[in-house]
C-alpha cells in the first residue's frame, strides 16, 4: 500500500506461548516481536520497529490471525512492509483455512481485564473493560454521504469474524491522496485495495460490501491492533472515532497498568 514494492510472506506455526513473530528474510531473518512496544509509526497503518529495522502495515494480518484463532506463528517477510491484498483481511482468512490451523497440547492463555481503562485525544476517545468474551463496540463519523455517523457492536462466535469483520476494506478520500503521496504515503493505493471517496461517492466500481462497511473495517484494525498484546483479549472494547495511534495508547496503557489484568489459562485447544 504505502511503499508500493513487492513482498512475499510465509507464516508458519510456531511453539505454543510464542505469539506473533515477524522475521524479516531479507535481514537474515531479523526478528520483530508483535509487541506495543515495537510500535514504531501509527500514521494510516500500524509500522513496528525494533534496533532499526521496520516491518510496515501489519495490522490486517494479525487481524485475521486473532480473528481466526490463531495464537502462535512466525511470520516470514521479505521487504518492509506486509501487503495489503483487497484492502481488508479476507484474503488472509481464506489463505489461514486452506492450510489449516494446528491444535496444540497447551492451555490457552487469556489476558483478562480486571478494571476499566480510558485513554482519549480530544474528540477521540477508547475504553476497555471486564468481560467475559472479547467484545468491541465502535462509533465513526465522518462527514460524507456515504459514511456519517455509523456503530456496530461485534461479539466473535464460529467463525463471526469471517463474515461480519473481515471483508471489510480499508477507505481514503481522494482529495488527500496528492498530499500522502509526497509524505512517501499510499504509493501503491489503488481501487483494487481500498474504497476511495470522492467528495460526494466513490470511485470504485465495485459496491460495498456492507451498508457499514466503514465502521466494520475499524473494528479489523482494532482488532489488529490489540493484538499486540500476545495472546487474546477477555473485555470489552469501546471507541469513539478512534485510530491507530489510540488502539496502541489504550494497549499499552492498559499493560502498564499491573493491577489492570491478569493471565489466566483455559485447559482447551490452543492453535
């Protein structure tokens, strides 16, 4: 999307309680932990960083893999940044089904909130709080025809997220497309990877995929973006016209906070 070069990625299963691992192949297989604290730049995707070396846009990813249940992989990359595909993680969701998930012979670990956590930045607000399941509610408003104020409550049950969460695109407004550009931005953007509005539509001859496809598409990025933490989430997630620069604030501000969560283990399958 951003730095428009070709990249090949491989995942492979990995040992139980390893999370999500990115290995760069161009660098001698540099790893980069999925972690807050590798998080380097969050302008329009979320870029981790770790003694110098980037790995860029990998939010739809790890979307899709916590979305699909899948706890522990490597992720072997071999440019800066993970390709987009369609713009959401559909792709990524049928790629992780054909090959099939692994069952390991581990309990699975949970990070289960204990208290509420707040973070805002201005009009731009996120919380999570106890819950039994992982759950997000989100609001977005934006002040075009085909967006406006939009909310969308998503619980993950069977296989939800494959049909409600992940088909959903990534957007831009055109007229911001010139000016991101020169800031070495969307150099790969097309209408084959993300819905692009103009003042009063889009151009895409392709219609949405959901009356709310837009509010749809921030919960994958939350999603993404939450996992950073390693291991699924037990709260409940709410946010206001929030970003990537917030998703990491509240997951980082809420790991910082000891008496905010704890690890608690399930005697089931783990994959």
């Amino acid at each position: 999307m951003h730095s428009n070069a070709p990249a090949r990625v491989t995942v492979h299963a990995a040992p139980a309680y390893t999370g999500y691992l990115f290995r760069r192949t161009d660098l001698n297989g540099f790893e980069i932990p999925a972690s807050p604290d590798n998080v380097a730049h969050v302008s329009y995707a979320t870029t981790l960083m770790k003694s110098g070396v980037m790995i860029a846009t990998v939010e739809h990813l790890l979307s899709a893999l916590r979305g699909c249940g899948v706890d522990n992989v490597y992720i072997d990359v071999d440019a800066l940044e993970v390709p987009i595909l369609d713009g959401s993680s559909r792709a990524w969701v049928e790629k992780i089904n054909r090959a099939g998930i692994i069952e390991q012979a581990a309990p699975r670990a949970y990070l289960r909130v204990l208290k509420r956590v707040d973070v805002a930045d201005r009009d731009r607000m996120m919380s999570i709080e106890p819950a039994e399941e992982f759950r997000i509610t989100c609001e977005i408003d934006f002040d075009h025809p085909l967006i406006g104020r939009q909310c969308f409550e998503a619980a993950f049950h069977n296989g939800d997220y494959a049909s409600m969460i992940a088909p959903a695109r990534t957007f831009g407004f055109v007229e911001e497309i010139e000016l991101l550009r020169k800031s070495g931005l969307t150099r790969g953007g097309s209408l084959d990877n993300a819905i692009a509005l103009t003042r009063d539509g889009m151009l895409n001859r392709e219609p949405l995929r959901f009356d709310n496809e837009f509010v749809r598409h921030k919960i994958l990025d939350i999603i993404g973006d939450l996992a950073l933490c390693g291991m699924p989430i037990l709260g409940h997630v709410r946010a206001s016209r929030s970003g990537h620069g917030l998703h990491t604030m509240l997951i980082s501000q809420l790991l910082r906070d000891r008496s905010a969560w704890e690890v608690t283990r399930r005697s089931e399958n783990t994959e």
